[in-house]
C-alpha cells in the first residue's frame, strides 16, 4: 500500500501514511485478526488495516488475495492474518503477536518469559482452532449447514471436555504467577498473552454463553484478568469505537444456540 | 532428571549426565515429539528422551505426568512436547524446534528469514493437527472406532482440499526460495523447517499413500527435499536406528486404509 491507500483504520484516528504496519486480514469479522488489532490498540500504534481500506485505495480482499498470490517478493504467506512491515512479513497470529508485543513493551524481558509467553499465545491460538471446529468440524470450506450432526456432536465435546481443560489451565497459570501476582499470565506486567485471553473469553461468551456461565466460579482469576484488560485506557476507547468489529454469524465465534444449550 | 535417571536415549550413543535438555514426549509413537527429536539428531546434540527413561531411573509416563501438573516451578505447560533447559520451559511443537534450530545453526541467521521459518514451522503445525483430525474429527478422547463416519467424511476433504493446498503451498515456497536456489524453504541452508517437511511427508504417506501417489507429480521439489534430508548423514545414521520410532496405529499418522482409498 502507498499513499493514499494508507488512508486506513489507525489506532486512534484515521490517518495517512503514518505507520510502516500493514495488517492483512478479512474484513467485516473480528476473527484472528482481532488478536491482532488488540496488540496494537493497545500500544497506541498505528496501524494500517489493509482489509478494511477501500478497494479503490488499493486495499480490501484484492489486496489480501494479491498477497497471498505471491505478487510480494519474499516469503510467501499461507493464510491472513498477515503482517508486512517493510521488507518483513509473518503469518500465524500467535508468531505476529509475539513479534509485536516484544516491540511495544507488551512482553516479558526475560528469555523464560518470552519463550513461555510464545507457548501460551500458541495455547490460546489452539483454543481459537478447536472453538472455530465446533461448528466446522468438517471442513471449512463447507457450510455451517452441511455438518449439524457433526457440529453438534464435536461441540458437546468441546463444552464438557476442551472448554473446561484450557480454561483451568490458564486460570493455574494465573494462579501460580507470582511475579504477576495472579493478577497477569507470565511475568511481571500485562503482555499480549493477556489481551489474547482477554479476547478469547469475550468470544467465548459471545460464542458459549451457558457453558460458560457454568464455568465462571471455577475462574475468578480469569474474570479479574478480563475486566482488567477492558478498562485499560486505550483498550476501553478502542473497544467503544467504530473499529471495534462485533461478533456475527461468520467467523470464529458464533452464537449458534443449539451448539450452546441452556 | 538427574543422576542416574540420564541415561537416555541420547542422539548417537546412550550417556550418562550428558545433556541439559530434556524432552518430554509420549513414549512409543513419533508424533510431535518427532519433530523435536530430528531436530537433535540433525545437530547431533545429545538429549534425554525422558519418555523413554525408565520408569525406575525417574522417566516414563509419570515424569511426563508430573511436569504436567505442575511439579516444577515456573511456567506450567500445556500439553507435550515440552522441552526443559535448566530453568527454561518450553511447549509447543513449532515453538520448541524454532527455539533449537536457532541455537543448533539450523536457521536462517537474518530477521526476515527467522521469522519466516517459524511462521513456516507453525503452518507444518496446523497440517499436523488436521492430520490429526482425519481420523479424529470429532474428540481426542474418543476412540476412532466411534467417530468412524466423521473420520471418512473428513478425510475426504483432507485428501481433496487440505493436502493438495497444503504442499502446493510448500512446494511453491521452495520454488519461490531464490537464496535456496529451490531446495530448502527459507535462506539458503538447511533449516529446521526442513526437518519438518521430511517429517511430515514421511507422515502423510504412511496415512495417506494412495492420496500422496496421487499428488507426487505436482511437488517434484518437495520430494527432493525429502531424499536430500533422509541423506544427511547424521539423520540417516538415526532413521537407520533403533531410537526411530515407526508410525502406527495410536499417533498422528494412522494408516486406514478406509481414509485412504485407492
């Protein structure tokens, strides 16, 4: 993107050519771009949202299909979201998070901490995958519609077993950080590991309502860790914000009641 | 581990008290573990396989068990591999072998290519884990016996959609590698990133022969990359070994002969 095309989504304002980010993702869903977005947010970054700028800027799906073709020189990219910053590029949400939480102060200083705050954004992107196969336990690319049984099946699953199993490890993570005195996942202040959780459990209950509330006594930590997060200043103006994209019917998180049952 | 509890299946020769690195992984099954394990056995590093310590010498199942639960101090991890060096802990497949490879010279040595190779060693990840769910596409902790019609409808979209996009992706990578010259995926010498195609080409075609007979034509780099790897002569002298262990029928890659038809 050039020029004008940077007249993008920023962190903050709208704004021209102000920042060297390009984030490459769908646009209209929060999905994994939203882990993101979040890092950034919450930095105070700017940040070009390539999915989100006009087509007739040269952003949009265009661009994403453009990249993921091959057309940039360079590594070549497997799936959005995408981050191209000058001459670099990554894929996999958890590895652009990590990356861009070292460089804005949202990571540990210590090789312990960094190497466990990678491992937990991977844990949550892992959460992330087996939330997204509740309804597509199939296959992505057929609908919602064509594996019901499926769905409903795996999802059961999900809520009993998986649901459970990630939450109370990271409410023990919480719990046996004493640097962050059970208050952050690793170290010593919030890193992006707290903004994935914070995310994940706003898709979760987007997602998962009942079984969630079921769960809630079993995670206060968690809960704390989430309200935490939303109140932090810049998070809470990006969060009231237009670019804050809601939770719908097509993306990771989706309420479908009968995957949720009261 | 400690004492007299190293002797372990170290890479080359069984030592005692040799190693500071300790993997743990399921005993009896190459799976993601594998993936570390080539990794060592490349850089001819020795390790202690605490899986396949006995139990007696303070390995086994229980140690695996016990790191799990929290035992040590530090981060608790989530599921195996786990790697731990002296204080450092460490999970995640891709995570860990990104982690060695940079310490055993087996990754690009400029930021561009070290972020590519792990972004590339996470997308090997995510085709692992829908191998994974070729067969168990509904829950881990259901037998396959009893996700029988899922596993078959699954498949097939493996085989159709998902296997042929993943490796075109990879043999384009290679192709597209001009620092490689087309025969390694990222910079211009063997990385881990390698490794774990071998590893997952030896995978998919124990799983999936008929489907990877079927593919063979269109990934003639990627099948050269496989032969170079298998030749190199520390990895040859492992696969040759008996610390290599065979696929079977309780890992990632099963052969079903009914998720793979001819």
């Amino acid at each position: 993107l050039k020029g004008e095309a940077r007249a993008a989504t920023l962190a903050g304002v709208a704004q021209k050519d102000a920042s060297p980010y390009e984030l490459y993702y769908w646009p209209g869903i929060p999905g994994r771009g939203e882990f993101v977005r979040l890092v950034f947010e919450d930095a105070g970054v700017p940040y070009v949202d390539v999915g989100r700028v006009p087509e007739a800027e040269g952003g949009g799906v265009p661009a994403i299909l453009r990249l993921l073709a091959g057309e940039r020189a360079g590594p070549l990219p497997f799936a959005p979201p995408c981050l191209v910053v000058g001459d670099l590029v990554l894929w996999q949400t958890a590895h652009i998070c990590h990356w861009l939480g070292r460089r804005f102060g949202l990571a540990p200083q210590d090789e312990g901490g960094q190497l466990a705050a990678l491992a937990l954004q991977l844990t949550v992107a892992d959460l992330v995958g087996e939330v997204h196969d509740t309804h597509h336990p199939i296959a992505g690319s057929l609908y919602y519609e064509d594996q019901l049984e499926e769905a409903a099946r795996r999802a059961r699953l999900f809520r009993e077993e998986r649901l459970p199993r990630f939450l109370s490890y990271f409410e023990q993570t919480l719990e046996r950080n004493e640097a962050g005195a059970g208050r952050v996942l690793v170290g010593a202040g919030v890193t992006h590991v707290d903004l994935a959780a914070f995310q994940v459990l706003e898709g979760l209950e987007y997602a998962f309502p009942h079984a969630c509330a079921r769960l809630a006594a079993q995670i206060p930590r968690l809960r704390a860790l989430r309200e935490r997060v939303a109140a932090r200043p810049r998070l809470a103006a990006y969060l009231a914000s237009e670019r804050r994209l809601p939770f719908g019917e097509s993306g990771i998180f989706r309420r479908y009641p009968e995957l949720d049952p009261a």
